[in-house]
C-alpha cells in the first residue's frame, strides 16, 4: 500500500511540517537499530537533540538492564518481518538524557522496500510517566485499603 504525497496549497510536502509539530515521539531505525529519523515530540520526551540522535543507536534510549532482551527482539522482528505489538500499545521504560526514568507508551510499524524485505522499524510514542505512576499510586493505595479493611 502506498500514499500520495502530501502537499499543502503552496505545492510543498507536509510530512516534514506535521512531523516536526506533532507532540508525540516519531523515530525510525535502520535495520541494525541505528536511529534515522527523530522528530521534535522525540527532542522533548527524550532529552536528546536531533543532532545527538540520528546516526546513534536506539540504546540511547533504552535502560542497560533492557537491552539484551530490547536488542534480541528487535533482531528477530527485523528477521521475521513480524511485529509482536502489531496493532497493540506497549508502555515501556525509556531514558531521558538527564538520566531520569520515563514510561512511554509506543506504536510500531515495520518499514519495507518495494520487494518486501524489512528495512528498519518506526516508532510513535507518548510520554505517560505521570499517569503510569498515577496508576501504581491508586494501585497501591487501594491494596492498602484491603489490608486494612482485613485486619
């Protein structure tokens, strides 16, 4: 399936414009999880300027005690051509340069050439910490509630 360009009434693409105002993270990697694209949303979430992104490896933001399993999956969805998220959100640790701990919620989609062959992998993400850590509040609040009310 492909799509048309599309142009804005000027005649000038506006893939570029839409990527750099959207909030959400856009970054596509290279077969070997080298980073080829990172959008404005991906400065912000992330820390890191685009300067300091593309031609750097996805470990830049992935958590050191993740990445054996994050770099093993990727090589084996590149090989495969399959998706184990296909069509589902996945919230996931991530770094910040600063070195704080995010939670993001990603979307994924292979990239592929005309003859069908897996040519790098592209991810949309949102930052959710707050309402990730919301959620083990409530969590956590509600289990005391139960101890309490069993006591």
């Amino acid at each position: 399936m492909s799509s048309p360009e599309i142009r804005n009434p000027g005649g000038h693409d506006l893939i570029p414009v839409v990527l750099d105002q959207m909030q959400d993270a856009v970054i596509v990697a290279d077969r070997s999880g080298v980073i080829r694209v990172w959008n404005r949303g991906a400065e912000i979430i992330f820390g890191f300027d685009a300067s300091e992104a593309i031609g750097a490896d996805l470990d830049l933001i992935v958590p050191e005690r993740f990445r054996q399993q994050h770099n093993e999956g990727y090589r084996r969805t590149i090989a495969s051509g399959h998706l184990r998220t296909h069509g589902r959100l996945l919230t996931t640790r991530a770094n910040h340069k600063y070195g704080s701990q995010l939670y993001v919620e990603f979307s994924f989609g292979l990239i592929k050439d005309p003859a069908g062959q897996v040519t790098g992998l592209f991810a949309v993400g949102r930052d959710v910490t707050a309402r990730h850590l919301a959620e083990v509040a409530a969590r956590v609040s509600a289990a005391k509630s139960a101890d309490a009310a069993h006591s």
